[in-house]
C-alpha cells in the first residue's frame, strides 16, 4: 500500500471501510462463504486432523534443520541446471529481478499470483525499470488495472462488484462488456493468452519448494501458474525461504489440507512442480530458471517471538473467521498481508513499531488459530507483540500508563480491593443501562466504540463466603 | 549482493540460539523409493475398480467427463464425438510413442486436422512450429501417469512427445489412461513420485509434473464460479479397460 494510505492513522482506515455500505457486503458474503466451504470440507475428511498436527511437525522439523534443507535445495536446484540467488533484503530481491531483465532484453513480464512479489513491491520497480508486469491472475489483473492493491490473499478483487468490473474493463481494454462474470473472464482470457504468449519472462512465487528434489511448486486454480512456467523464455520464482520442505512425502501432506483450508477444494486445479528449466527432448519450457531466496526479515524470527508465523502457507483461512477482518477488509491493515497472521508477517517484514495499532486489531478470540491448518498460536503471538511494544516503549503512552498502573493494582491484593471500592464510586456517573460508557479523557476513546461492564458492587472474594454458606445448605 | 554463504551464515547464528528447543519430526516413509513403489503396485492390482468408481465419482465432483471403453481402438471415436458437439476442427496430441495411439490415422480422414507434439530433440523450428500448432488447437489429448482416486486428479509428467501444453492450452483437454495408473490417495501418489525421483532415467524425462483436477476454474468476480479462465473449459478422462 502506498505511503501516502498509511499516513491515515489506522482508527480512521478501519473505520472509513465501516462506512463502505459496499464493502461490507462484499465482505460479508465472501468471506462466509469460504468459511462455509472450508468447514465442509473438513467435516468428510476424519484423517485431516491428524494431517495437520503432521504438516505442523514437519514445519517444525524444517526449521530445526533450515541451512541444510535451503543448501541441499539449492545444489538440486543447479544441478538441474537452474539458478539460485540469495536475497538478505526485499531489495536486493527486486534488484536480482531488475538484473536479470536488464541483462536478457525483458521488456514484458507475465506474473502469476505472488504474494512475495507484492511485499517487495516488484511491480512499482518493474514499471520505474521500463519493464510491464502483467497480473495474469484474474483477480490481480483486476487490481492491477484498477491500480489497487490486493484485499485479500487468495481472493484478491473480493471487494470489487461485477459491475465495477464491468465498467473497468471497457474503460481500459475498449469495449463495452456485460457486467456478467463469465463475459468478463472470457474477456481476461482473450486479453492475457496473447501476453503469455508474447512476455519474455515468467514471474512466479512458490507454494512449497522441495529441497531433496529441487522441486519449485505452484497451486493454481486458473492455470496462470503453468502458463507461466511453460511458455515464457525465462522463469523468475520468488520466495520466501521458510517455504522450504524436504521431500515428496511431506508435499503430500501439504496439498491435502492446503486447498481445503483455503477454498474447500481437495486439490485446487493445478498443482504444477517444477524441476529446473527446459530438459533436453522437451518441446517447451523456459530456457532459463532462476530462484530467488528471500529473507527479509524472516531469519530475526528463528529465535525470535513470531518464530510460528514462519509456517504460514498463506491459505487465508484466518482471514475470514477474523471478526475484525470480517469488518474491516484486507486494505484497512495498510501492508501487502492482511488478518491476523498479517499483522505478525508485518511485525515480521517491517519491525515491531509498524505494527503499534495493528497489534491490537484483534479480540484474541482464537478463531485463527482453531482453523489455521498449521494450528500457529496467532492469539499467543499478538499478545508477545503487544508485550513487547509496552516493554520498548512503542506503545502509546496512555496505553504505557495505564498497563503499569494495572499490572501495580492486580500485584497486590490490598491495592486491588482498594482499587475496586474505589472504582465503584468513580464510575457512578458513566453507569447507564447497566453499563460503562463515556469515560472521560483517553479513556474515552476506548468507550466510544465499546461497553464495559460495571465493576461489581461486590468482588468475588467478597461473596464467596455467603456463597460456600448456601451450597452447604443446599446439600442433602 | 548476499552470498550463499553470508545468507545461510546469518541463519545459522539464530539457529544456534534455539537449539533443543523443538523436537525434529520427519515424517516417516519407506527407506527404499522402488519397494515402497512396488507394494501399491501389488495393492492397486487388486483394488483398482473401487479405485476407478471412486476416481470416476471425484472426477465428475470437479465437473469432469468420464468415459468407458473397452479397448484402445474405440478412443478416437470417443473424441470424434467430443469434437463434432464443439464444433471442433483442429486435435492435438502427444506423439503416438507417449500417447499409445495414432489418431492421425483414425482421425485424420474425418474432416479434423490432426497434430502430434514432436518425439525425439526438437530443435529451435520445431519448437516454434509445435507452440503455433498448440495455441490454435481447440482439444488437447494426452496420456496419464497416475489418476488419483480420492481427489479425481490426473497426474501428468512432461517430456519427450509430451508437451506440458497439451493439457493446457487447448479449450478441451481429453486424457486417456488404463487401470495401471490408478492410485488411490496422496500418500501413495507421494510413494511415486518418490520411486520416480530415485530412477536416473525418469527422473530427467521432464521439468514439470502437473496435477490436474478438473478444468481451469476462478471465482475471483463476485465469488462467482466460472470455468475455463486460462485452460481448458473442460475435461474428458477415456478409461480404457484393455489395452
């Protein structure tokens, strides 16, 4: 997203997507409708629980080990006669891309759907270098003719109707096209077959990567993914490199639990694995294969507290059962990840500090971690974050003072009965209808949006005696 | 620009710190690729026709034809009738060595031009010759090396005589295949591929394996499904009982 959306605070971003009658529809309905999906999904499949505590493990077990699978990737990848390159930054990623267009004369490129090339904004580089990035996902070709960014990770144009579609497509292609989806994606396909056929490198991220094999893997539902792989003269993939995995056997166990948890399929369309450029005898492929490893700012958190969000597939499943994505929609986040495992990749990408209001869009209801196909303990993590941000002084300072103030009260008994006789005189002016609202001052800004309950005339410890009392009565 | 050995240096030093942290959880499979192979072979011998029905049901799940013939002679009518209801002029198919069949000759003489994708190294011509001849073909027909029960997905290798286009480009993809190639799930789809990656020969045939589960398909407009996006519209399997 661009600078100049970020300088909107992110209160204001949530709550002009609030206001978008049309966005919340939009919103509403798709991602419902994946929820859907993904539950039937799970429910005819008993053996998926056991496959995910499994891809978990192996996760896991990958990182434990990560140097000598991304090595052993690495020399697979050469000796199939590919290339490999080692990114530290984003930017050193894109200026391996911009490198390799330079040298080999690239004046078109085709891409399919890559988050990683959205997070080190490929495309703006691409353009400033003179080479066109074409989105050949339909969903990104949408965005990218509307200049937008994506709004979710694997619905990218959720928030746009067919109509607005409509509309885009005979402003920019010339025409006049129905606002009917199958109209409008046989227009897409017209459109980008001849650019796959024209663009002289292939862009792509990578699902998994197979490091006993040396096997690059792409899901698709489009065939975007294969088209191209198979018939630009140059393959760029760009990857993250925690999306590494050792073998064929443990693919498996991915494909089965990825596409259920993302659209309810069993398998999404395509599944294409790529071991290195053109082999001799081929009819087609690209001559050259090049894979770009990618940190990032992902090593940090080997040992760090988001260690977990290094085993996110980007299947999306959290983004939907997100009450706050839910309400608020992907561009509300401000960065290329959204949801929950967005504000963590964030935090991960970006450092802490760019995740300071972030890290509280979250009720910490778990909902993300119970349909998380890897089962990341996101709720755990933002917590960590929101620690973290107190203990370097991120935070805001009302937020700083009134943690401190809290965490002094509830350390000491005699300071919290206290407290709360306290409280329950102060707060008799702001108790209507049995709640807490218009607090005055900061604290205000917490009650406009939300109720408190009332602190309780008597706590707890006070009734527990009176309590103990009545069920010994009550016993026979 | 990052080496090689500055890049996994840097992971190395936090790996360092949370060694032992976790316990290392491979997932466990065969020492031997080839034995592991051969036991589905010998499983599947007996089980491929609850293999085949639930294939078939799978495959029509992802809105796929299913076809039945009883032998290899009766697949080129099966796609005479494909591409007369489309209207369909122009076939493409795997070279006769891959494919197992000839449709030059069968089909030839009905009024549709037939393409075989080239055999042996085809040089920079050929190449540029076959990618024309597969852009304007309206039905594709390849063979298959594992169709997947539990999912209804055909898995296809490229190589020589097997363009990885086939199945792609044109708006029909129609796959042959015979009950050898049966499996029944993944795991046993990933015991293949491993037996494939251990042998030398087959294992540099093609760069590219395709899972194919039904046609091309998005919902990126509105969450309406549509098919045919970038590939094929739609998708024939030709089961032939006897080769």
């Amino acid at each position: 997203m661009s600078d100049a959306s970020l300088r909107t605070p992110f209160p204001q971003r949530a709550h002009a997507a609030l206001e978008d009658a049309h966005l919340q529809e939009a919103l509403g309905i798709a991602t419902t409708k994946f929820i859907g999906l993904r539950r039937e999904s799970f429910a005819g499949f008993p053996e998926g629980e056991a496959l995910r505590d499994r891809a978990r493990a192996i996760k896991e077990g990958t990182l434990l080990q990560l140097d000598r699978h991304l090595e052993r990737l690495a020399d697979n990848i050469e000796r199939l006669g590919g290339h490999v390159h080692w990114a530290a930054t984003g930017e050193e990623a894109r200026d391996i891309v911009l490198r390799l267009c330079r040298d080999k004369g690239v004046r078109m490129a085709v891409k399919s759907k890559s988050m990683a090339t959205e997070e080190i904004e490929l495309n703006e580089a691409l353009e400033a270098a003179g080479v066109k990035p074409v989105e050949t996902d339909l969903g990104e070709y949408i965005i990218q003719l509307a200049h937008e960014k994506p709004s979710h990770i694997i619905a990218p144009a959720i928030h746009k109707t067919k109509g607005q579609v409509a509309d885009l497509f005979s402003k920019e292609l010339g025409g006049r096209f129905e606002a009917d989806p199958e109209v409008l994606t046989a227009v897409a396909r017209k459109e980008l077959r001849q650019k796959f056929l024209e663009a002289d490198m292939g862009i792509t991220g990578a699902n998994f990567a197979v490091a006993e094999t040396g096997t690059i893997v792409l899901v698709t539902n489009e065939g975007n993914g294969r088209m191209v792989t198979s018939l630009p003269r140059i393959h760029v993939a760009v990857m993250g490199m925690e999306k590494v995995i050792p073998t064929m056997t443990d693919l498996m166990v991915f494909l089965a639990i990825l596409a259920r948890s993302a659209t309810g399929q069993k398998l999404s369309s395509y599944t294409t694995l790529v071991r290195g450029p053109r082999q001799p005898g081929e009819t087609e492929g690209p001559e050259e294969l090049h894979l770009i490893l990618m940190d990032n700012g992902r090593t940090r958190q080997i040992a760090g507290t988001l260690r977990e969000a290094l085993y996110c597939l980007r299947c999306g499943a959290c983004l939907n059962v997100c009450p706050v994505y839910r309400q608020i929609g992907g561009h509300a986040y401000g960065y290329t990840y959204p949801g929950p495992i967005g504000i963590l990749l964030t935090a991960m990408l970006k450092g802490a500090a760019s995740v300071k209001d972030l890290a509280h869009a979250s009720s910490l209801c778990g909902a993300c971690k119970d349909v998380c196909p890897v089962r990341i303990d996101i709720p755990r993590m933002l917590v960590d974050l929101r620690a973290e941000l107190q203990r370097k002084g991120i935070a805001s300072w009302p937020e700083r003072v009134i943690f401190r103030f809290a965490r002094r009260i509830m350390t000491s008994p005699g300071l919290f009965r206290l407290g709360a006789r306290l409280g329950r005189v102060a707060q008799r002016p702001f108790v209507r209808s049995g709640r807490l609202s218009g607090l005055p001052l900061f604290l205000g800004q917490w009650t406009r949006t939300r109720d408190l309950p009332p602190i309780a005339s008597r706590t707890f410890s006070e009734r527990w005696p009176g309590l103990r009392q009545t069920k010994d009565l009550d016993r026979p | 620009m990052t080496t090689r050995a500055e890049f996994l240096g840097s992971i190395r030093q936090e790996m360092a710190k949370t060694r032992g942290l976790f316990d290392a959880s491979p997932v466990p499979r065969s020492a031997d690729a080839r034995q592991a192979e051969e036991v589905v072979r010998r499983q599947m011998l007996e089980r491929w026709p609850q293999a085949l029905e639930r294939f078939r049901e799978e495959y029509e799940g992802v809105a796929g034809v299913f076809h039945r013939v009883s032998s290899i002679g009766e697949v080129p009518g099966v796609i005479r009738r494909i591409a007369h209801e489309r209207r369909a002029k122009n076939v493409l198919s795997w070279h006769p060595g891959a494919l197992g069949l000839d449709l030059r000759e069968s089909l030839g003489c009905e009024g549709l031009a037939v393409s075989v994708a080239p055999d042996g190294h085809p040089d920079a011509a050929a190449r540029a010759t076959h990618r024309d001849v597969a852009a304007r073909a309206e039905i594709g027909v390849t063979g298959v090396d594992w169709a997947l029960a539990e999912t209804g997905t055909l898995v296809l290798v490229s190589g020589t005589g097997r363009p990885r286009s086939t199945s792609l480009l044109p708006a029909t993809h129609v796959a042959v295949f015979g009950r050898d190639s049966l499996v029944e799930s993944l795991e046993q789809t990933g015991v293949m591929l491993e037996a494939l990656h251990v042998d030398p020969a087959r294992s540099m045939s093609g760069a590219v394996i395709n899972f194919i589960t039904g046609p091309s398909r998005t919902a990126d407009i509105e969450l309406t499904l549509t098919r045919g996006v970038h590939g094929p519209k739609e998708v024939h399997a030709i089961f032939v009982e006897s080769r």
